[in-house]
C-alpha cells in the first residue's frame, strides 16, 4: 500500500463510528481516585504531609506483616459470615445496604449498642450482630421479597431487628428502611431479586460493579459537586466496600473474582480520616480542626466534608504507592490499607486513645 492510499482497516472502523456501529470495549473506570486528586489540588482545609504520610507507609506495611493481615483477615471475625455461597453474597449486599452512620455524642455507656452472643457491640458490629441475631431468630432480613413487604418489613419491625441494648435507637431507621426497600425494588425489577446477578453482569470488574451499583441504585450513587469542577466528585464509599467485602469474604475466587480489584480506592468515611490524623498525614485548616474538636455537625456535601473525604482518599493511595515502591513484591492495596486503618482505629478507641475525635456527618453515605 503506497502512502497516499488510505488504510481499509482504518476507514471500516471510521464507516462504522460515523454510522453509530462501533462499540469499543474499554475497561470501567469508577473516577473515584481522578476526583479524589482533583480535591486535593484544591483543597485549603485538609493538608497533606508528606514526610508524615512516608513515615506511615513504613509503620503501616511494617505492621501488616508482622499481623500477616489480608485477605482471610476478614473472614476470621466471628461476626462476619463464614459460609462460601449466596447467602453470603445477600448477607454482605445487606449489610453493606445499611453500613452507615452509628456514631453518638452519647457517652460510651448509654450509645447505641447490641447485646450479642454474650458481648456488646458498637459501631459497624452493632450492625452485623444485629444481621446474624435477626437471622438466627428466622427473620429474613437478607431477602429482598421482605423488604418489600410493608406488612412484614416495616419501622416497627427493624426497631426489633435492631433493638439496643441501652436507651439509644440506632441512627436513621427511617432512611435505613428506605434503602431497602429501593434495593428490593430494584433487584426485583433488574437483577430477578438477587444480588449474584448484578455481580454477573459486571462481568468480572470491580469498577464495573461500582458503576452499576451507582447507576441502578440511587442509595449506593455517593457523588457530589466542589467547587471549581464541572464533573461531580464520585466518593462511592459504600458501592467500593460492598465490592471489596465480597473480594475479601471469597478471598479473590467465586463471587469474589476481579480482573481490576486494584481500583477500588480507600472506603471515605470518618474512621480513616480520623487514623490518618492522628498519624499526622492530614491536618486541618483552624476552623475545621474547631468544628472536629468540638464535635459540631458538618454538613453532607459541604466543601469542609468533601476535602476530608477525598484527601483521605488520595492519601491512603499515597501510600499504597510508597509501600509498592520499596516493597515491589507486595501483595497491597487500598482495600487492604483501609480494613487495617479501620481496624487500628477502632482498636485505639476500646484503648481510650484517641487524640482526635472523628468529625461528625450524618448521612447515608458512610
């Protein structure tokens, strides 16, 4: 072919672009971490420090070795299903469904909390002890047909399901009831009221997942508006958990099974931003460092929130990429950094040993 005759194969695919044919498989992409930088370029309320954040990557990678903390590290809680099948996979989607906002402003003895298998607890483990005493009490709180069942699923019946054991109701009941209901509604009418259908249509891809959860459900689609950016800011905190639970629960294989697990970003809630304060990688502008001390609410939305949110988010990639730089061989990444920072955090809470409160948001995000 001389070079002023025109490449065949180019001109197909230009024929068929121009006639609406051509379909290139590109791999999903959740946008999360390109959002996530964009914040941190701008931010003016959440600083990052360097040194402090490459000092952390040593303590961090340092300390998930001498744990051997991965994947099985999730399923070795004794409150996390053990079971390798469906009603695992609908064990998690319901949690996960309803993993949001527990903190209190209560004292530690008079929050809200589950008596369980002879123990108390709080925070996220309120909610799966609620989950596996609701379940042992035969009450189909993984079903999508009962949460659409107004007779059966109802306010009343998750003020049973998630009775405390103190004077304090657990936050949102009424937003927690609407998020299943919209879940069932939406398996029922897109994915034949399973969630196991929605992880195949995804194909394989974690990043395809989170856009699907995002997409079809309106409670998962975590995104918001900062200034200066015509795209929204995708944070995606609990559509990215779901999808790493599964990956951890299955342990990479089954219903757990990504080709691009390695996309899914730190989880933005008030945990990690509180553990990565305390380790001196981000800090607070004055007026912010005043509302989290204090405790005062900041608003869903708001730019003090979202900085905090995504620097967070951005940061925990920092060091994912510093441990991978000295430690190329390292099976890490930010789903494993997060359930360690969490974990870390809330052990140095039942310590007594914060020395920075989490900031306060109510939301159905995180």
């Amino acid at each position: 072919m001389s070079d002023d005759e025109a490449d065949p194969e180019l001109l197909a695919l230009l024929r068929q672009h121009l006639q609406g044919k051509l379909t290139l498989d590109e791999e999903p992409e959740t946008g999360v971490l390109e959002g996530a930088e964009y914040v941190y370029d701008n931010s003016i309320d959440v600083a990052v420090n360097m040194r402090a954040t490459k000092n952390a990557a040593v303590i961090i990678h340092d300390q998930m070795q001498q744990k051997e903390f991965s994947t099985a590290s999730w399923s070795e809680h004794e409150l996390h299903p053990k079971a390798k099948d469906e009603s695992t996979v609908a064990f998690i989607f319901t949690m996960d469904l309803l993993n949001f906002s527990f903190w209190s402003l209560l004292p530690e003895e008079e929050r809200f909390a589950v008596s369980y298998r002879d123990k108390t607890w709080t925070g996220y483990w309120s909610l799966v002890a609620s989950l596996q005493r609701a379940l042992e009490e035969d009450i189909p709180i993984t079903d999508p047909h009962y949460w659409q069942n107004e007779e059966e699923c109802n306010l009343d019946s998750l003020r049973y399901i998630f009775r405390s054991c103190t004077e304090e109701e657990m936050p949102m009941l009424e937003a927690r009831l609407a998020c299943l209901r919209e879940a069932g509604q939406v398996l029922y009418e897109k994915y034949s009221c399973s969630f196991t259908k929605c992880i195949e249509a995804a194909k394989g891809s974690a990043a395809g997942l989170v856009n699907l959860l995002a997409r079809d459900f309106d409670c998962f689609n975590d995104e918001c508006r900062f200034e200066g950016r015509r795209k929204p800011i995708r944070l995606l905190k609990r559509a990215q958990i779901l999808v790493a639970d599964i990956w951890a629960c299955f342990n990479g294989e089954g219903y757990g099974e990504f080709r691009d697990i390695d996309k899914i970003t730190m989880f933005a809630d008030y945990r990690v931003p509180q553990i990565l304060a305390t380790l001196g990688c981000i800090g607070y502008s004055p007026p912010l460092q005043s509302l989290v001390v204090r405790q005062e609410i900041i608003e869903s939305g708001s730019n003090y929130e979202i900085q905090l949110r995504a620097c967070s988010i951005w940061v925990v990639e920092l060091i994912r990429r510093e441990i991978k730089r000295e430690h190329p061989d390292a099976k890490i990444n930010a789903i494993l950094i997060d359930f360690f920072l969490y974990d870390t955090m809330k052990q140095l809470e039942a310590q007594g040993k914060e020395t920075i409160p989490h900031h306060r948001t109510r939301s159905i995000w995180y």
